[in-house]
C-alpha cells in the first residue's frame, strides 16, 4: 500500500512524506509535547507552530473560545523566534524521521525571504509553509493572503531566499480564493495548504464585552469542514501542485472527503485538542478504508469527486 507523497521544489530538493497525514500548524507545538500520548513520528510530517524573526508574547487573554462544533483561537503568534528553533528545536528534528516543515509569518515581505533564507540550509528543517493570512504592515493591515498580488509577492520572495520545498498556506477571508492560487503558484509555490482559519468573535453576555481579549479570532474545527472541503475542491482544479486539506478534519471519513475533493495530503488540528491521538487515528482509517476498497495507490482516490 502507497500512502506517500513528494513535494519536490523548483531547486530540485523534495519533500517525502511516507503517508498524507500532517499536524497543523499551531496545534502541535514543536512535536514535543505530544510524545507522551503517541508515536509522533508514524505521521507523515509535523508543521511546527507559527515563527517569527523575533520571540513574540502573543495577543491579551483570553485566547481561545469554544463555539459550537469549533474554536475560535486569538494566539496571535506566541512563539520562540527563529533563533530559539534553530538553536533548540532543530538539533531534535535532524535525528527524526519524521519530516517537518517550519511555519513561518511576518509583518512585512522582508521578513518573509529573512526567515526563509535563516532556515535554508538549518539540518532538521525539510520545509516550509508560508502563513499569507498575516497583516502587512506596509498596506495599512491588509492580509497578505486576501490579495493576489500581494500573496505573489510574499512567495515570489521567499522562493528567491530558499531551495526548501514551499508551501503556502490560504486563507479563506478573500473574495476569490482561486486567484489567490493561481498567483502564488504562477510565483514558485510548490504546493499549497487549504484554508487558514475563517475570521470571527464571540461576546461575552456577562460582561458585555467581546470574549476574545483580542475581539476577534480564528474559527476552526468541524464547522467549517464544508467551507475548506468546497475550497479545496475550487483550488484543486485550478493549479497543477498538490494541495494539503485542512479545516474541520476530525475523523478519517473527513480525510477521505478531502482526498476525493483533490487534496493530496491533509493536516489534523483542532480536533487534537479532544483527542491528541486524532491524527494518528485518521491515518490508520485511511488504511483501512484503503484496504476495504483494495486501493493500492493513495493517488487513485485523489480527485475522484471531480472525475
């Protein structure tokens, strides 16, 4: 049974995943902390949290709040900085053989290509995606990602700092994703992750008062599984790189949704929250329903939705 994918950049160096199941950004620390629980490195990459030029101490609490079937999240990327990941963390990763791809975000497009250029030729790194839902600074806080230009931009930079494989990460807060798509594609993406989380808040009726110490947050979990499944299933038959799934995906039926609709890959976030082993249980149900339907080949069911 094949279950792997590669990700090979336009500097010829690959990215293999033995199997399409990822953690999601932000939801798994540094790969660490789940040790515990299970065998991290059965999985077929771990994307490390959000990381930035600089340590950052994250948005005022709260930070996260339950809504029905999800979260909203307001981190607002609390992380060690690169230095720390490439002192402390990446040592870890280079005697792992699980691949594992560094998110990283900024505040302008030179932040981009530093960050990108720092983690290029750092022993433990395999790759990176880029996080476009970021505010650029020089537009006023426009998100990056709403804008295909501006989307095209980042990329374009980070690809002339980096031969790691690259992917980007959407957002789904745009008025057409598949422009988005195409011009980070067209600017050296080699493959890209579908979707970031959905824009939203929550109010506290007590108080009176928005929840989020920040107002507003990052809706993710299973209620917005049909939103990403619809965006995949758009992106996918825009561009020819793969793309990762990701949004809401909490069971291997979920997984399976995603493979159908295009995706290549998935990632596992939110739903690690109630069950950490949830990534791992994912992978084994694509297996079995692999070996139900005799599928040799993962890239058989890739897409089948749209055939």
């Amino acid at each position: 049974m094949n279950l792997g994918l590669q990700i090979t950049a336009t500097s010829r160096r690959s990215l293999r995943l033995s199997n399409p199941v990822m953690t999601a950004s932000g939801t798994c620390g540094y790969g660490t902390e789940p040790g515990h629980l299970f065998d991290i490195q059965k999985l077929g990459a771990l994307v490390c949290k959000g990381t930035t030029l600089e340590p950052k101490e994250g948005n005022p609490q709260p930070r996260i709040a339950e809504t029905a079937s999800g979260m909203l999240n307001s981190i607002g990327l609390e992380n060690i900085g690169v230095k720390a990941i490439i002192r402390d963390k990446a040592p870890v990763w280079a005697k792992w053989s699980l691949p594992v791809i560094v998110n990283i975000a900024g505040e302008k497009v030179e932040d981009y290509a530093r960050l990108a250029g720092m983690l290029d030729e750092v022993p433990g790194v395999s790759g990176l995606e880029i996080n476009i839902s970021c505010p650029n600074v020089k537009a006023g806080g426009a998100e990056f990602g709403a804008d295909p230009a501006l989307a095209a931009e980042v990329t374009a930079a980070v690809r002339k700092a980096t031969t790691l494989p690259m992917m980007v990460k959407l957002t789904p807060n745009t008025s057409d994703i598949t422009k988005v798509a195409r011009a980070v594609a067209d600017a050296g993406a080699d493959a890209l992750t579908v979707i970031n989380t959905l824009k939203g808040m929550a109010i506290d009726t007590a108080r009176r008062r928005p929840l989020l110490g920040n107002i507003s947050g990052g809706m993710s979990g299973p209620a917005i599984k049909p939103v990403a499944l619809y965006m995949v299933y758009q992106v996918a038959k825009t561009v020819k790189i793969p793309v990762v799934g990701c949004g809401g995906i909490a069971t291997a039926d979920d997984a399976i949704e995603f493979i159908m609709a295009g995706a290549s890959a998935v990632q596992v976030g939110t739903a690690a929250f109630t069950n950490p082993r949830a990534p791992l249980d994912i992978l084994e149900g694509i297996e079995r329903f692999m070996a139900k339907e005799k599928i040799e080949n993962l890239s058989e069911l890739v897409g089948t939705a749209r055939k």
